[in-house]
C-alpha cells in the first residue's frame, strides 16, 4: 500500500468531524445529565445503573476528543 492511499484510509473527513462533535455534545449532556441525577437517587440500583452510564459516557467522550484530535479539523 501506498503512502498516500494509507492516508486516505485512516484519515477522517471534515463531515465526519463534524459528526464527532455532535456525538461529544450529546456524551456531554448524558454525562451532565447521570452525575446530576445520581446525586438525588436514593434507589441503590438506580443510582448504580447511572454511575455506570456516567463513566462509559466519560469514556466514550475521551475517546470522541482523541478521535477529533487525531482529524486535524479540531475548532
């Protein structure tokens, strides 16, 4: 394989960051969303369910903003 064509493939194009940003925004608010609401739970497994939600949101949003770095199309 080429340079060039290696390139191509693991490039991301500017629509597709634009979608990522989407995707950080909506992972943001869920992630405002469980920690704000696991606070007032006093149900065990309702609160376990939404700290559960929050740290795969905290995840996911890390991995979103290396995805979005790694694009060169960060704002």
């Amino acid at each position: 394989m080429t340079e060039i064509s290696n390139r191509q493939e693991n490039s991301i194009a500017p629509h597709e960051t634009f979608n990522l940003h989407e995707l950080l925004q909506l992972k943001n608010i869920c992630a405002l969303k469980s920690s704000g609401l696991s606070a007032n739970v006093t149900d065990p497994k309702l609160r376990l369910i939404l700290e559960s939600d929050l740290e795969i949101s905290q995840q996911q949003i890390r991995e979103l903003k290396d995805l979005i770095q790694k694009s060169g199309y960060q704002t």
